[in-house]
C-alpha cells in the first residue's frame, strides 16, 4: 500500500504544477511535484486534525484519488482525444550515438553512486539520533498510530506532560511525512528520508538546465551534493535537510521569476517558501527576506500583486500553525527576544563562529570559497547589474537574517549561544549550498567560460 501511496503522492503533486503552467520541464515536474505532493499529504492530516476527524492511511489515499480527479478532470474529458492523437502522430524518438555526452554520463553515474551511498545508509541504519528518536520519528509514529496531532504524547488522562512541547515546535511536514510511512504498516520512516533527496536532486538539475547545458547542469548538482555536512545529514530523519531543500527551491525558483517573468515560477516560488515555513517556523525570516528582494522589483516596475502573492502562502501558514499551538496547547514559544538590543560580546561569538563554520572545508567543502571568488570576478557585472545579482542579493540577505535570527534568540530560556552556532546554525547553512553553487553556474564570468570551453 505505500507503494500507491507514494504514486499517489507524486501524481498529486505533479497534477498541482500542471495545474499553475505546462512550462517546467519533466524534471521539474517529478521532483518538485514529489515535494509538493507529500507536503500536501501533510496539510490535509492538519485539516483533518482541524475537524476532528482521525487521518488512516485509506482515507489519506481517498482524499489524494478525488483531488487528482478534480485536478485533471479536463485531462479526463479529453481522453479519447488523446488516444487517438498518440495512435496517428507519435513515433518511436530515433536516437543519434553520435550526440552522446560523455562527460555527463559520467558525472551522471557519480551523482547516482552519491545518491545510491546515502539511501543505503539511511534505510540500513534505524533512527538514532536524540533529537529524532524523541522528537521528530517519535511524533510520527504516534502520529501514525493515533491519527491525530494532538495525541498522547502531550499529555495522561488529560494532564499536560511536562517538556512534551518540545515534540511540536516545528511544523509537521516533517513528521507528518513520517506519519504517513507508518500509517502504511512501514518498521521505518527512513524510505521518506532518502526521497526528500532523490527528488531534490532531480528537480534542482532541472532548475540548473534552464540556466545553462545539461552537462554544466550535471556536474553542478555533483558539485552541490558532495558538500560533506549537508551529505551526511541527509540519511538522516532531521528538519534540517527538508528545510533546505524547501527554502533553496523556493529561492530559485524566485530568482527565476525575476530574470523570466514566468508567472508559473512565482507561484512554485509561493509555494515552496510557504511549505518552508510548514517545515520550520524559522522559515518566515527567509520568506520576509525574500520579500524585501521581490518588494525592490515590484516597487519599481510598479505593481504590487507579485508581491502579494509570494508572501502571503507562508504568513498565512505561519499563522496559522502558530496560533494552532497556542490555543490547543497552551504554550507560548518563547525562543527569541522580541526588542531589539545591543551585545557586543554576543555578536563577536556568534561572528567567529560563522566565519570558523564557513571557512571550514571539512564542513562545506569549497562552497563559501566559489561564492566569495566568483564574486570577486563578476564584480564588473555586478556593478552594471547583471541578472544573477538577483540570486546574490537573495543569498546575501538571507544569510545575514539567518545571523540576526541566532543573535536574537533568548538564551537564557535557551542553550548557550555557543552550542547553538556549534548545532543548530552548523546545520542552518545547509540552505544556502544550492543557492551558492546555483549562483557560480548563473553568474556571468562562469558562462563566458563555459562558452570559450565549448569552443575548444
């Protein structure tokens, strides 16, 4: 059954992007449709949540078959239109050897290999790390089991367990991706683990050969998933790497906009910084910097619905989770200073830690270098705005929002700021990998030397 589950899941997602514009390509299609399809799953657990009634793995795959029914019904309609269309024009593609690219069979199969290594290593070793195995892994097999997010973890014969809020801090598409592994009868919940990769690879080579050739395309997504930190982390059932993924491909495909006016990639772009925020309440900071990006382009081109449009999805999941938490459990989370305030002792530990954390190439290998390097070199273009300050200015100003966010954060309530940036931050800049290396191939200086290598 969870085999139809996930073809469910993939076909709902994929129906959704048909849905917004036919122009993506099919990698786009598979891997954000992937993405976007188990995140639905996971909001209408909430919903079902919202009117009291207990999700079960049969009503989960119901609910997906009519909402691909209604999503495809014109497709439906025309049915035998297009049988009769394939049986009178389509042929069988004729394939020339002579086109043959070695260089991308080759980086291909080493991607492959990469990706094959961390499936295996998710699905052999069981869930073990604290935060998971308390956290996150645990309130998806209740979740799984009970069918409700409120469940017994928080509380005996209705007395609130104490630190039992800790399991519900973040948003559920995490968990509730586990739940829906479990609702299905699996031992595990690694097999969603290893497709949040799988899918975030494909759609983001996609994302890369719109910019440039499949072969440049190829060899960037090797250069990406090789990160060592970023690598090890995703055979693991942490936020981290999900949140990343969402919060990358949310900003991509922004980026897309921008330089295309394509209005099919602002509303992915909606969506993913929406589902950023369903994976970690964190994720407004990146959505608001976003926006401040977004605000610059619509402010001069004069017009406010895009802007609109792109933040409103996330503040309103945001919201809408958070207020969720207040009232069905009581609790404010407190984690963050809400003044603003001046400590100079505090920001030269946070300061140090991030450039120790950037600088190390056992960390992130060679990804803060490129971008430091690359735009060295494209200094000139930046200066007569080149399109892809665009992706630099996303970048820039995520990243030291993502600073402000640490400096702000009550310690006090909290663990110390060291352990923080040793942890939470280290494992925070996962996010920006795909954008740093997305930046080096759209940059204008790493074009003009792919067009001289190709006319070698």
């Amino acid at each position: 059954m969870i085999v139809l589950g996930l073809i469910l899941v993939l076909i709902l997602g994929i129906s959704m992007i048909n849905r917004i514009s036919s122009q993506f390509s099919l990698c786009e299609k598979i891997g954000a449709g992937y993405l976007i399809g188990i995140a639905s799953v996971t909001l209408i657990m909430f919903i079902l949540e919202l009117i009291s009634i207990r999700f079960t793995g049969g009503l989960l795959l119901v609910i997906m078959f009519i909402l691909i029914i209604l999503l495809n019904y014109k497709l439906f309609l025309k049915f035998r239109f297009y049988i009769e269309k394939i049986k009178t024009k389509y042929q069988l593609p004729k394939f020339d050897f002579k086109k043959i690219n070695f260089i991308w069979i080759v980086f291909m199969l080493l991607t492959v290999i990469i990706i094959y290594g961390s499936v295996r290593k998710s699905m052999f070793w069981p869930t073990f790390a604290y935060d998971n195995v308390t956290g996150y892994d645990l309130m998806g097999k209740v979740m799984g089991n009970e069918g409700e997010i409120n469940n017994s973890l928080f509380e005996i014969n209705k007395e609130p367990i104490k630190g039992s809020h800790t399991r519900i801090i973040y948003p559920i598409l995490v968990s509730g991706s586990f739940a829906f592994a479990y609702l299905f009868g699996l031992e595990t919940s690694k097999i969603m683990t290893s497709l949040f990769l799988v899918a975030f690879v494909i759609v983001y080579y996609g994302l890369l050969k719109r910019i440039s050739s499949p072969t440049a395309a190829i060899i960037f997504t090797f250069l990406m998933i090789i990160t060592p930190e970023m690598y090890a982390f995703t055979s693991l059932s942490t936020t981290n790497i999900p949140f990343a993924i969402y919060t990358a491909i949310g900003y991509l495909y922004l980026y897309l906009w921008l330089t295309e006016r394509k209005n099919g990639d602002l509303l992915l772009a909606a969506i993913f910084m929406a589902l950023c925020c369903w994976t970690r309440s964190e994720g407004i900071f990146f959505l608001l910097a976003g926006s401040l990006v977004l605000l610059y382009s619509t402010v001069r081109d004069k017009t406010w619905k895009e802007f609109f449009m792109f933040i409103s999805p996330g503040l309103l999941l945001f919201f809408v989770w958070n207020l969720y938490v207040k009232f069905n459990f009581n609790i404010e989370q407190n984690v963050f200073q809400t003044t603003l305030f001046w400590d100079a002792e505090k920001i030269s530990i946070i300061l140090n830690w991030v450039i120790n954390l950037v600088t190390d190439t056992g960390l992130y290998g060679i990804s803060f270098y490129m971008l430091i390097l690359i735009i060295l070199l494209n200094l000139k273009f930046l200066i007569q705005r080149d399109i892809s300050t665009y992706l630099l200015s996303l970048i820039l100003l995520s990243f030291f929002s993502y600073i402000l966010l640490f400096y702000q954060l009550d310690n006090a309530n909290l663990d110390p700021i060291e352990i923080m940036m040793k942890t939470s931050y280290r494992r925070g800049i996962f996010v920006f990998i795909p954008m740093i290396w997305f930046y080096v191939l759209a940059s204008k200086v790493t074009g003009t030397l792919i067009n001289k290598i190709k006319r070698i």
